[in-house]
C-alpha cells in the first residue's frame, strides 16, 4: 500500500483560511461595494481558475469593472474561464497582467481583440468552446477557484433571485460551491423576501450590491422592418420544403432575420398551407419577440429559453402557459439545460453562416476574428447519443437498413451573396487562414458538412441528407449557387436531374411563386404591431421605439 | 392578426384549483403519510405525464407504492416518464390500469417483464432514452403534470436537502414547477435545519414524510475477489495500449468488473509505466470503491459523480479535494451535468457489451428483453459538437487534413467468450430481433461501430480508428476475436499485417507477458483491502462484508 501522506481537504482549509482574513470586512454574507477591491486581492491568488460571468446577455458588469481595479502585484496571470466576451473590461485585464490565460465560448464583439491580442501574446489562449462543453468541463479539468457572478436579488440570508436571466448562474455556481471555490455574487437589490429562490444561500460565499445593476444585453430582438423579401421568400420555402415537408414539431431558432421571417410567416403562410398544429409546436429559443404572432395564433405549445430578453418580461410572465414560468411570475431561463434540449430534444437546428465550403463546412470566422462558438455547434449536429424516434427525425432515413437510425436535421439558410456583398460558397474558407494565424489545434469550423442535412438560399433547397458523395453535395449545392462562381459550375442538365431526384427543389417545384414573397405576408411588420399582437404587453427597448 | 381568444394560464389556474381543493389536508407544504393516496387522487388527472423517479440509484419507493393504491377508476392511462424502471410496482400500475404509456432510459432487472408487458398490450411504450435526452425532452415534449420524487430531509419551510444522492432530482423538479406542474416529494426526515439546501422550497408544492426511507441500490460495487486473471491481462493492455498510448487524461468508467481491475492496477502495473500524474487525472463516474486504491496513492485530481455509492459517505467526506462536497461535508451529485461532462468534456469512454457485429456495432439487449440505454450511448459516442482539443482526442487523428479534427476515444473491452459462454462477435445482433418483436422503430444500438475507436479483447487491441474499410474493421476484430467464429476467419498473415501497421496490438506487441497478469498484481484484493486504504472511512454494505 503506497498512500501519498497528505490532507485531503487542502483546498477546503485554504478557502476557510481566506475568507476568515475577510471576515472583519463581512456583515454576513454582505461585504460593501467599497471594500470588493480588497476583498478580490485578499481572496483571489495568483493564477487562480476565474469564472468571470458573461454570458450571451446577462454580464457580472460591477464585478468585471472591479477586477480591474486590483493591483496587478498581488492579483495577477489569472486563468479566465467566461462564456461570452462581451465588455471591454473582460480583455483590459489581460493587457494589465491580472489575467493571462483565456476559455471561452463566445466573443462577439470583442472578437478582433482577442485575435490582436493573442498575436500579441498578451492572452495566453485556452481553447474555445461550445456553451455546453465549457460548462461540462467547470466539473472535469477547468473546476473553478473563485467565481464571480450576477443576480437580481437576494434576500438578508443570501439566497439569490435570478429570474428571467437565470441563464448559466446556477450551473457556474455549483462547479465553484462544492468544489471549495469561493462564491462572489452582485445583486441589484438586497430585499426582505425573495420572490423565488433560484440559488440556495448555502451555496454563496460573499454578495456585494453592485453600485449600477447588471448589464444585459438586448440580442434577440429583431425589428420587423428590417426583414426583406428575399428573407420572406426563403421563409416560405423553409416552411414549406423542410418544415412541413418532414413534419418538424419542436426545434431551435437562432438569432437573426432570416429566422424571424419565418417565425412571421407562420400565422400566415403557415396557416394558409393548414400546418398549424402539426408543426413548429414546441421550442428551445429565447424569447423573441418575432415569436409574438405565432404564440398568440396558437402555433406554440411550449418554449424553454436558454436566457431573457429585454421588454418580453410582462409578456412572458401573462403566457406560462407556454413559457416555462415560475409561481412569482418570472421565467426560468437555463442555458446548460436549454441546450441539452436543443442539443437532444428537438427535430431540427436552423441556422445561418458567412462561408460555406463546397462539401457544406460553415464557418462565421473571419480573417483577423476570433468569435468563438456560442451555442451553434452543440445543436448544430446530428446527436448520435440520441435514442428516441420522432417522425421528421426517421424521415432523414434514405435507404433503410435493419441498423439505420434517424438523424437530427441540421439546416443552413444563406444568401448566395452574404450581406458583405461576398459569395458565401467559397473555396477555402477563411477559418483555415485563422487557425495558422491564432496557433489552433483545429481549423473553428462551426457546422461540419457531414452534419448538414438542408442547405437553403433564395434559389432553393438542396437536400444534402439525400446525396451519395461529396462530389454530389457539391453539385447540389452549385445548383442552389445562383451567381456565385460555384453556382456558375451549374448547369441545367445537372440541375434538372437532381430536381427529379428530389435532391433540389427550387421555389416552382414547391409551389412557390417568387411574387407573393412580400412584406404584407409577414404576420407582423414593425416592432409596434409585435406590441399590438401582445397587446401591449411586450415593453421593447428605448432603440426599437422608433414611434415614440 | 388572427388572435386565439383563451387565456394564457390554463395550467396555472388549474394547479390551483387542484392544490385549493387539497389545502384542507396540508400542514403548510406538508401531508400526513395516512392522506397520500386521497392527495395524488385529487391532483392527478387521468392521462396525465407523471414522473416518477426512479433513478439509477434512489427511489422514490414509498410514493411508487402509494401510487399502487389509489383508485384506477379516479386515476388512470398515466403516461409515466422514469429514467429507470427498477420496482415491481412501477410495472405494477400498468397492469391495473393506473399508467398506459411509459417513455423511460433503463429498465435492468424488470427488462423481461416491460418487454413481456408490451407484447400482451398492456404497455403502450412511447421511448426508450438515453439519460440526457429524456432530460430535455422534460423541457420540450415531455413537460411533466406531476412529478413524485424522493429527498432525505426537508426543514419547516420545504426547502430539500438530497445530499449524496442528489441524481436527477433537482432536474426532474425543475422542469415540473417551472411550468406549472405538480410537485410531490417523499422524504426521510423533517429538520429545523437543513445541512445545505439542494433544492429551494419555492419549487415544491407537497411533502409527505415517507413510512421508510427511499430505496438506494448500491449499483456500482465491485468486489476485487471477483477480478480474474484474464480481467487483469485487459487491464494491463488497457492502461498501456489505450490510456498511456494515447494520454487519456480525463474519462468516464461505468459499472462492471473489467474496468474496476483497471481502476486497481493504476497504482501498481501503471504506477510501474510511470504514468501517475500523466493519465487517468479527472473522472467523471459514480464514486467506485475501487478506486480508493488509486486516490490514496495520488492518482485522481477529481471525480464528478452522476449519483453517490452506498458506503462511500465518509471517505468522499474526508476527500473534498477530490470529490464535488458541499459544506456540509456531503457530496453534491449531480446526473444531468455529469453526463453533459461525461459526453463532451472528457478524453475516453470506456464500455462493455454483450454482443458486438463484424462492423463494431454493439447491444446489451438480448431477446425478450428490453433493457434500455441508461447513459452509455451518451458517453460513447463521438461528441461532434466539441470544438476543444486535448492530446488523447488529437490523437485520433489518422491522416491530418485542413479541416480535420479530433475524436473522443469510445473503447469496448469485452472477453471473445462472454458471461453466458457465447461468442461476443455475431453476424446479427439479437437487438434486430428485438426490434421487430417490440414494434420498435429503430434498431436498440447502445453504441454504433462507427463510433468505437478501440476494441480490446483477452488477445489484444484493435485500433478501429486507423481503419479505412468495413472490411478492414471486420479484418481487425477477427484478429481479436480469439475461438470465435469471427475469430477463427483471421490468419496469420493478415493479423500479422495489421500488427505492422499498428492496427491490431498483442499483449507481446505492448511487451506484456500473459504471465504477469496475476491478481496479486491488484492494489486491493478484497472489499477489506479497500476498507484499509480508505483508513476504514468506507463502510461496505452488508452483502459485501464477508468477512464480518
């Protein structure tokens, strides 16, 4: 027997160590926003595991703009570990040595700094991540030291209300709370009584009441105005040829216009064809307030939201009928479960690209860009851990076999000509050049080509499920091309051939004339009728007012 | 705008309609045990979705016998969701007319009699699941009316403490009160204080202190005694071939003795390769006896559980630098997160099966049974929505292109002559069969052949994952396949092909000698031995205690 002479609890002694140096700052579980500088340098050692709350919309904004006060002598080389790098603050800390190593999922905005700095070596990076593997590994080989997350209240005990924007706090909190990490919290507001209790008091460390309530950001509204007819006529060939075709019944929509189209031309297009009821019933998204007209015409049985949105709160809190709702009224958004249901759960993953090779590899990165991953990869594939049958999942089934199961579709709905005005079929795809540039282990390719079950564009739909090689895929794909060089590549004995084979379908094939895609087909065309078909309980941010 | 006139909380209204007409028999949250029948009588309607927990481990077994009870005519045609199927009376209350369908993930012991019950009709089976995707779909199509789960204590106010094994009950209760469903839970105990709060008492509706504590099935102890020789040889290859090869450094273990000789001979034969600290680090698996062994000579940097281990409750205690512990010194398991850790952020699984065809398919499901998946094909199969890299899963690339990316490990380790004395390798799964008899839809896989990289049998590897062809994936099982009739298809100079090209190791390719695989090469030989590496902190269950 050769047992290693050690305690077993070093980390367990060494966060009671730490938190018994901050106790005389402690009133409780409340420290003041005063004194959070000196409680972060006290508790926070050099090259700790930091979870930094950033998510798709809710931000640790007090805590962000905090960590970069500390003095980078007795703070610094941390391990950053964040979901989403949204804020200037989250990179300033790399450029002062608070920080030096980055994991992440998601980096939007930030997305051409991360890249300069890694080239600068600055930040050190980790890798980048998919939301859900991210979460997966705070309780593998990323298991946090501190974690510094946002509520909305909390109560004099120190239990936490999160409300709509739950998010991943849940989920970030208990990889630290049970794992000695030490639990930092900022609430908007200290209250008597809690309308509910998302996260239990006994899994928090320290709260500070932030001097500015949190950051959120607004990312899921999109203003009807804006939807073209172009998007409209690929609205309806989605919801005819994908959507009613393989009776799609629960499925995930992303952010974006294209998306929202169809979300409008459901109560009509959708109606006019009688799919209502049979489906698009059950859904994981955020709240979107495109979503409105569809909800309130009786299409939607059911939506769980990975986070909130911005205005949507009274709307939701009137319709728990179909929002997953608690006994107070608010949502209970849950990325990390959000996303194993849209990973698992749902028929169908809609999506949309910048680049798109020709054997259906995507990529949103561009030269110079880091933006990560998001959510879009994990439901973006075909779940091969998935057992259970449902009818739009059998139907991907071609040539059965005694062993042939279904698969997840995956859809990619693009411009020929993306809106830099570029072909979005491409030969190379720019991730290539970004992975030699950055030093990754992979090219980020966000949906692989093997994943791709629908590809379509304005000229129509390509059913890659049904392709035999990666000469016919591409085929397909040039055959929906349009202008494009690779669409050149097409001509009509090629295309007419895989018409009658079923493999493309242009907007004739199903019935769709190119003139009734107009915008009076959209159920609503300003944000202000979303407000009127919600009658008026949708509250839309100050921007999206353009009547008031 | 085409608005449906109804109003938007129907479920809600009617959850308090049904809890207004209960208020008379409830003490705050709180039922007596002599009302609980006349309780679920008036809150569950027929036809109603109805989980009954019955996890992996933990049972909700005084609220499944209570359901027995009440009155088919009042409650009747339940539609039960249950991850696992382990008590007679859950099949029970399908034979009197109580529940009529059941979508579930694992049925073990009562396999014959679900099979047997959907033959005579009395059965309607909607799904068999893997874990994960039974949990989403709680959130998408299978959104609960009721749910019956199982805690150990509850304090005045109705918050619930689930401690060790906490499982998939905060997951189950979440997607229930959330969405106005209806829930119920058992507990052991009612406190004035809790330890630690695992789920807030504003989730719940009613509790009912149960007549005898829930049921808990010591699913994952493992007896060293039982360890044969031949287990020990595949461990050694396993630990040299596999884990060192290859770097695996983060991994799941399921249940079964193959892998538990692998656990025990971390700290002897891989202590000899000078692997410690290089392999096997992050775990994510139930809390194996067996590897005490290889925590107590520094192996393990961490474990995250998917549910406790009867016994383990002490030495997980002592060892909060390796196990996810609460405060109050309890560990906090959690199956939802261990198996989105175990699918995406971990290196290797590792599985056994009982039948595996030519092209490396393989099921546990033999005819007439139906045993269902549990989490295996969660865990084994290549997660494609990863996107970071680790050594092991870089590893697993053959031939590097521009756009190629690593694989997660998926190892089988089966002996060529199984438990029941028939070949391993067939031509045709029984799972065909099955099929067929069952009126399935798809054929039950627990895991495809495309998905396993390695196979290792009593003769040696085969590295699937260098394969380019069916037929040469055929040709490197044969060359493992021993005295089966697979097996007796290789010769000798085609496995000697293989062998030079790296596609099929024997023990003598590895430099193992057969003779070398003795079981005094095990760090612990007995359920004894294990008690004293723990310094006595584990406490066997009593069938195990032999020596007692």
């Amino acid at each position: 027997m050769n047992k290693v002479l050690r305690s077993w609890s070093q980390k367990r002694d060494k966060k009671q160590e730490k938190l018994g140096k901050v106790e005389k700052w402690l009133d409780g579980k409340y420290i003041d926003s005063s004194r959070i500088v000196d409680l972060m340098e006290a508790l926070i050692d050099p090259g700790a595991k930091v979870v930094l709350e950033g998510d798709n919309q809710k931000q640790a904004s007090f805590l962000s703009q905090k960590l970069l006060e500390v003095d980078p002598g007795k703070v610094h080389d941390l391990h950053m570990i964040m979901s989403s790098i949204s804020r200037p603050e989250h990179l300033d800390i790399f450029e002062k040595g608070i920080a030096g190593k980055l994991d992440f999922s998601y980096s939007g905005s930030q997305s051409l700094r991360v890249a300069q700095m890694i080239d600068d070596g600055i930040l050190k990076l980790g890798d980048i991540h998919t939301y859900l593997e991210l979460f997966g590994r705070l309780f593998i080989d990323l298991i946090p030291d501190v974690v510094l997350v946002a509520a909305d209240k909390s109560d004099r005990e120190g239990n936490l209300y999160t409300g709509n924007n739950t998010e991943e706090t849940p989920t970030i909190v208990e990889a630290a709370a049970f794992k000695d990490g030490i639990v930092i919290v900022q609430v908007n507001e200290i209250v008597d009584e809690l309308p509910r209790t998302d996260i239990p008091a006994s899994w928090v460390d320290v709260i500070v009441q932030a001097e500015k309530p949190y950051a959120l950001e607004a990312l899921f509204t999109r203003d009807p105005q804006n939807i073209t007819e172009l998007q409209i006529l690929m609205g309806m060939m989605a919801i005819k040829g994908i959507y009613g075709k393989h009776q799609v019944q629960s499925l995930n929509h992303g952010i974006g216009f294209n998306t929202a189209a169809i979300e409008l031309l459901l109560p009509t297009y959708g109606e006019q064809l009688g799919l209502k009821g049979k489906i698009a019933k059950h859904w994981a998204l955020n709240p979107h307030p495109t979503l409105i007209p569809a909800i309130e015409s009786g299409w939607v049985e059911s939506i769980h939201s990975f986070g909130g949105e911005v205005g949507m709160e009274k709307y939701i809190a009137a319709r728990s009928d179909v929002f997953f709702v608690g006994k107070d009224g608010s949502m209970r958004s849950n990325r990390a479960m959000c996303q194993v249901a849209g990973q698992f759960a749902v028929d169908m993953f809609i999506g949309s690209t910048l680049q798109m090779d020709c054997a259906g590899n995507s990529s949103t990165v561009t030269s110079g860009r880091l933006s990560g991953f998001g959510g879009a990869p994990n439901m973006g594939h075909d779940p091969r851990g998935r057992r259970h049958a449902t009818p739009a999942w059998l139907d991907m089934i071609e040539r059965p076999t005694e062993l042939s199961k279904g698969r997840k579709l995956v859809v990619q709905m693009v411009e020929t000509y993306g809106a830099n005005k570029k072909p979005v079929f491409v030969d190379s795809l720019d991730a290539i050049k970004v992975k030699d540039e950055s030093g990754l282990a992979i090219t980020p390719i966000m949906i692989y080509g093997d994943d791709v079950t629908h590809v379509l564009t304005e000229e129509g739909i390509a059913y890659l499920y049904k392709t035999d090689s990666i000469e016919e895929r591409k085929k397909a794909l040039a055959a929906i091309g349009g202008v494009t060089p690779l669409g050149m590549e097409s001509n009509e004995s090629d295309a007419s051939l895989l018409r009658d084979r079923g493999i493309v379908a242009y907007p004739e094939d199903l019935g769709i004339m190119r003139r009734q895609a107009k915008r009076s087909m959209l159920a609503a065309q300003t944000i202000n009728d979303l407000v009127d078909w919600s009658d008026g309980l949708y509250d839309p941010p100050a921007k999206f007012r353009s009547w008031s």
